[in-house]
C-alpha cells in the first residue's frame, strides 16, 4: 500500500494526502491499494507540487495498524512522529498532548 | 574581532533583499521550485525530514556576546527554542518557516552575520583553531587570514559553481586543533628560518565516501601569495574537477586520480601566471585586517592562582572542571575554556535560547566579549582571567553547561542523523546519548583518558567518523539501523582514517561494542599515559578484533 507525502512549501512541514487535502498527520491518510490509485494519488502530488501547495513529493510504502496508517520505513516513521530524541516535538507532541488529556 | 565596514553591510543587506524577493516570489508561486531551489541552497536554506532548516554562517567560529544572543532569539521567535552548532563551526536551526526566513536574515544582519555560502558547490565557511588567539603555542593567530579568504571567496564569480563544495581550514600552531588534513585546502600558519610568515599547503582531503587525508604540496607558501596560490589551485581543480559524477567530483578525487606531482606541479604552473599580479596581497592590507584581531588589552590579573587554588580546595567538581576543560593561555594569568555542548545523555552540540544568552552574558561579563564554535560542537571562551574561572564556572552551572568532559568519551561529534537529515540512513543523536550515559561516570571517563568518538548516520559522514579513535557510521541494512565500527582515525596533525573493524552492530549492540573496545583498550595499554590511539597505532586492530568477534568465529 502506498501513501502520498509532502512537505508545505510555506513552512516546510511534513504532511500526507488524506481526504481531499493536506493532512499534518499520518493517520488517516488515503491509501492507495492499486496501480491505478498510486497513479491517481501521483497525479495529485504532481499538480499541489505544480500548484506550489507542497515541495518534496513522494509516495511512500504504508500499512495499516490499530486502525491507523503508518509509514513501513523508519525514515519516514520519524517524519511522521518528530525527532525520536524530542517526544516533545513534531507530530508525537500533540499526540502525547492528546492522550495527556 | 572582524568588523563589518560600509561595504559589507551594504553586500550583506543587498543579499537579504535580494533573497526576501525571490521567497516572496517563491510563496506567490511566481518560481517553481526548481528555480527556486539553488537560490535559496545559496542562502543556507535546506529541505529537511520535517522542515526546513537554516545554517548560518559562523566566520572562522568566531562571534561575540551580541551575535550569540541574536541566535537565542532566532531560537525562541522563529524556531523551537533551540539550534545546533556543527562541525563547520556553523550553527543550524532546525524548523524555520519558509515566510520567517527573510525576517531571520535581516536579525542577523543588524549583528553583522548572514546564512550565505553555506550550502551548494562553492567556497564554504572557512574554519580556524578554535584557540585562535589565545593558544600558548601559536605562531600567529590564523582568523586574519581566514578573514581575507572569506572575503576572497564570498560570491566569487569564478568560483560559486565549482564541480562541488569546496572547504578550507586555517591553523596557527604545531598541534593542529582545526583538523586541516580533512581540508580539499588546509593551511598551517608557521614561519621560515628568516623569522617570516607563510603557510605549509595541503591539498585533497577530505571525508565522505571516500576519505583521503590531504597532501603536503608546498611547505612555505609567504603570505602575500596566499590567494594568488589558493585561486590556482581553485582553477586547476574548477578544470579539471570531474562533473560527470558527484562522488567523485571532490578535489581529493582529482588529487588522488592525478597524483601529487602533477597536481602540484598544474598548480605551480598557474601560480607563476599569478603570483605577480593583483592578487598578492601589499602589507598594509594583511596588517590592516591584522588589525581586527588584535587580541584583547590582557592586564595582568596575577591573583588568579591563589583564586584557583582555593577554589580547588573547595570544590571537587570545580577542580575536575579545571584539569579538563581549561587550557594553558598564551599570558600567564589567563586561560581558555571550553564550555561542553555534550551534557551527559544531552544532544551533541545543542544549545537553548536561553543558554545562547547565559553565554552572551558570561562571554561579555567575564570573556572581553568573544566567543568561538569549536568544529567539535562546542562553545569556547577564548580569554577568561583565572582569577575568574570560578565566577564562569559557577555561571555554567546553573544553566547547566559545566560538564568535564573535553576530549573524553562523551564529548561525540555526531551529526544530527536520521533524527532530522533528508539524506541520513541511520540515526547518529541517539546513539551518542547511549554511548554517553554508558560512560556517564566522570571517574571512568578521565581513567580512560582523551578518546575521540564520532558518530555519523550517513556515508556522507558530517560526523567525521573517520577521523574518530572511535568512528561509528549508521547506515541501512534490510529495513533496519546498522552501526559500522571503524578504529584508529585521527584529525590532528597526525591525520589517518580509520579500518573498518568488521561487521556491523544493530542499535541494541552498539553501546556493548564500544564499551568492549574500550575495556580491551584499558587492558592493553602500557601506562595510563598511552592514549587510544597510541594504543591502536602501537597493537593495530587483532586485539580489538578478537574482542568483539572472537566468539562468532567459535562458534561458527
């Protein structure tokens, strides 16, 4: 299964195609299960990149756990979290925020 | 210090202009970001894991109160409250928005510093010894001609788009702390018989994927031929320099493919149409920047070693502070601290807003307002009067910057890694906050003695793994993190690369193989005198090797 990410040009931060936008997290990102949906969510990431929404375009391999997408790559596992060394920073810190609450 | 006169302030302001137009034209979407790429790699500013970042040039790694306290800002308004000094004696932040850095660039030029040239195929930021100045056993302090090269090469019509990025290092002493022999030009400031300056030339080194140590191509070099000699070698490697392969278009590449003589002898060739034109350089200009750094008025202070003793008696902790991180100043009553950026478990080379400050401070109160970045990611006071050190140490203390560790294990040179690096195949941070709280005992660390460990998690390795007594390279294997092991590497005046010990060690085994090779280290050493890397030059790796493998090959 594949996935689409990006980084916005504005701010440079990591962000993954879900639900006919730009999403901050991983999780619920669209998955592509096929060539045909790859190609779809290609062309996508090929006109918000022409459209100068997003820079650094790429599909990348996901699946799915407890519900939640997840990149396979550790690279891009930390993309989708923040630095390891930081659980205060990047996408993990809301979370944690999150589950604080 | 150097200071900007009209004409830099003018260039420097022009660029930030410059540069806000082209990010203003980037974000209404007016250049695509394939013009806009190299446009702004010109102006520092990078494309990383989880945003951008932005390296800012640090002169020679020499700033002062005003500009370090001008980077706490920056890390508290534009970024995450922190930023990171590297190994170019640079500092990087981490989270910058595109839209900010045109703010950023113009805070920086109100404190004369700017973001150009350090990135893409040109001439980078020029290091020194970061004892520049201070060291007792100096020539001459190396920055004023560090000074003249950056203003040499700064938008060098000639030389901005070099087969690849071109790096220069400056020495003044014998005991080379600038690592000038991992240099595609390293330069030692020395004097001849007749009592005049110059520069032995090295040329081809380098680190990377293929790491050559740099070779000595001209022993004196008189200072007025500086940059007529260096733009000849600047021109026979801009013609020759391979293009067709980025990994081979390094200098040392050239250097290694042509062979020494002839290297040497194109560059002496071009040099003989140069070396009496415009660009020797007259006296006056080298004593004018001369001139710049003057060192600070040092009155004598000579109550400072009764002030040490006693402070000594009083504190252990001052004293293990003292023995380590504390080196010999050229005038008798001074001394040059280092102040670790590697806090035991801490992040090497990080520093909060809030401690870029506390140093501002300590460095104007105590430190004639100078500062430097060590090319191992620290911060060093270059003139603190002894009869101070305890007030400096104190101060420290409590923004938590007093760790003793200088040269010992824990002080790691890592690069930031997968953590936060586009280009990294295995994280660098985490495996030297591991291999430091192993060592985390201070005791264990002195009894170990200096030890150089340097950790990089790509090939490219902006951790110097190579040149680390210890090196580890982080790179990926079947999905996973890998840690490859290499001994013996120094970068010093007696520069060598480190072997690759043998197969490499997953995250969970790495700390166990260093603290392995440490312990075979202790127990083969003839005297706790004989430091690690006299240890391996004297035994080579079997023993270290049968330490870490010798149960594979059994049990196989």
């Amino acid at each position: 299964m594949k996935i689409l990410t990006a980084n916005r040009l504005t701010d440079g931060i990591a962000v993954w195609y879900a639900d006919g936008g730009w999403a901050e997290t991983v999780d619920h990102a669209d998955l592509a299960h096929d060539k045909a949906a790859e190609d779809r969510l290609e062309a996508i990431g090929a006109k918000a990149y022409a459209d100068n929404e997003v820079v650094d375009v790429n599909l990348i391999d996901a699946e799915v756990v407890n519900g939640v997408v997840e990149p396979v790559r550790l690279r891009e596992k930390i993309r989708a979290a923040g630095p390891t060394i930081h659980p205060d920073l990047g996408k993990q810190a809301s979370r944690q925020a999150e589950r604080a609450a | 210090m150097y200071r900007y006169d009209e004409f830099d302030h003018d260039f420097v302001r022009a660029r930030v202009a410059e540069f806000s137009d082209q990010v203003e034209r980037r974000l209404s979407g007016e250049i695509t970001e394939d013009q806009f790429r190299p446009l702004r790699l010109m102006n520092g500013v990078y494309l990383q894991l989880h945003a951008y970042m932005l390296r800012i040039a640090v002169p020679y790694g020499t700033l002062n109160g005003k500009q370090l306290r001008m980077l706490g800002h920056i890390a508290r308004k534009y970024d995450k409250g922190y930023g990171h000094f590297t190994t170019r004696q640079n500092i990087q932040f981490n989270w910058p928005a595109l839209s900010d850095i045109p703010a950023i660039l113009a805070d920086l030029a109100s404190v004369e510093m700017h973001a150009i040239q350090t990135s893409g195929n040109c001439i980078r930021n020029v290091t020194a010894d970061h004892f520049a100045g201070a060291a007792a056993d100096e020539v001459a302090d190396p920055r004023p001609y560090a000074e003249i090269l950056r203003q040499w090469s700064s938008v060098h019509p000639e030389f901005s788009f070099l087969p690849r990025k071109f790096k220069i290092a400056v020495t003044g002493a014998e005991r080379d702390r600038a690592a000038i022999q991992t240099h595609d030009i390293g330069l030692h400031l020395k004097k001849n018989a007749a009592g005049e300056l110059g520069f032995a030339v090295y040329v081809g080194g380098g680190q990377g994927r293929t790491p050559m140590v740099a070779k000595k191509i001209r022993d004196f070099l008189p200072e007025a031929d500086l940059l007529s000699y260096c733009t000849a070698i600047l021109r026979v490697y801009n013609l020759y320099g391979r293009r067709d392969n980025k990994y081979k278009a390094r200098i040392k590449i050239l250097v290694h493919e042509t062979g020494v003589e002839e290297i040497s002898r194109q560059v002496e060739a071009e040099w003989q149409e140069l070396k009496d034109a415009e660009l020797k350089l007259p006296e006056a200009d080298i004593r004018a920047i001369d001139a710049y750094f003057a060192p600070p008025q040092l009155v004598d202070r000579p109550e400072g070693d009764a002030a040490v003793k006693l402070a000594r008696l009083d504190s252990k902790s001052f004293s293990d502070w003292l023995d380590q991180n504390v080196v010999t100043h050229r005038h008798p009553d001074y001394a040059a601290v280092t102040i670790s950026l590697k806090g035991i478990g801490e992040v090497p080379g990080d520093a909060t807003d809030s401690q870029m400050e506390a140093v501002a401070d300590i460095a104007e109160k105590y430190a004639f307002d100078e500062l430097r970045v060590s090319h191992e990611q620290n911060l060093i006071l270059p003139h603190v009067a002894r009869a101070d050190l305890k007030a400096v140490y104190d101060a420290l203390v409590d923004i938590g910057l007093a760790t003793a560790n200088s040269n010992l294990i824990s002080d790691i040179i890592s690069c930031p890694g997968l953590d936060y690096c586009a280009l990294a195949t295995a994280r660098s941070i985490p495996i030297a906050q591991e291999i430091s709280l192993r060592f985390a005992s201070l005791e264990r660390q002195r009894e170990i003695g200096e030890l150089k460990l340097k950790i990089s998690g790509c090939i490219n390795a902006c951790g110097h793994h190579h040149v680390g007594h210890i090196g580890i390279l982080g790179v990926e294997k079947k999905g996973s993190e890998l840690y490859q092991v290499t001994l013996g590497g120094s970068a010093d005046e007696n520069t060598s690369v480190g072997e690759i010990i043998g197969r490499g060690f997953s995250s969970e085994e790495i700390t166990d193989a260093i603290e392995q090779i440490v312990d075979t280290y202790l127990g083969l050493r003839l005297s706790p005198s004989e430091r690690f890397i006299d240890a391996y030059r004297r035994v080579g790796p079997a023993p270290f090797k049968e330490a870490l493998y010798a149960g594979e090959t059994k049990a196989a």
